[in-house]
C-alpha cells in the first residue's frame, strides 16, 4: 500500500490498518499523547486524548522523512533490521 492509497481510505479502515500496524514509539504532553505507526513503506501519526481518549490521525510521512520527535527510536529500529 502507499500513502496516497492510504490517505484515501475512509477513516475506519486506515484505523483497522493500524490494528497491525507497527508501533514506532510515542511521547506525550498534557494533552495527548502521540504514537507513530510504520505501515509499509510510511509512517501515520496518531493522538489520543488525555482525557477524552478517543484517537485521532493526524499526519502520515514518507518513510525517508525526519521525524523530529521520534529520531531516537526510528534510528533504533532502522539500525535493528540492517
């Protein structure tokens, strides 16, 4: 799948992707906290409220971009699978 594909679901089913997806990491602020999911070759971040805890897609990358608050683990994992 590619992320145009993706970006073109109907919401429920990119959310049944990230059922399967893989979990890159996550941070969190008094808000929400952020995870990151990797789904073929992009990742999709995800928020889920604090409070509320619904869950909510905010972006998707591709996968050769920089992602300032998740470079730690990223580089981990890239460095696991070579």
């Amino acid at each position: 799948m590619t992320i145009d594909q993706y970006n073109n679901l109907p919401d429920k089913q990119k959310k049944e992707l990230l059922i399967d997806a893989i979990k890159i990491g996550e941070h969190e602020d008094e808000i929400a906290t952020y995870e990151l999911f990797k789904i073929d070759d992009f990742y999709v971040e995800v928020s889920r409220s604090v409070t509320y805890k619904f869950r909510r897609i905010l972006h998707t990358y591709p996968f050769k971009d920089n992602l300032p608050n998740y470079v730690g683990v990223v580089a981990q994992m890239l460095h696991k699978t070579s």
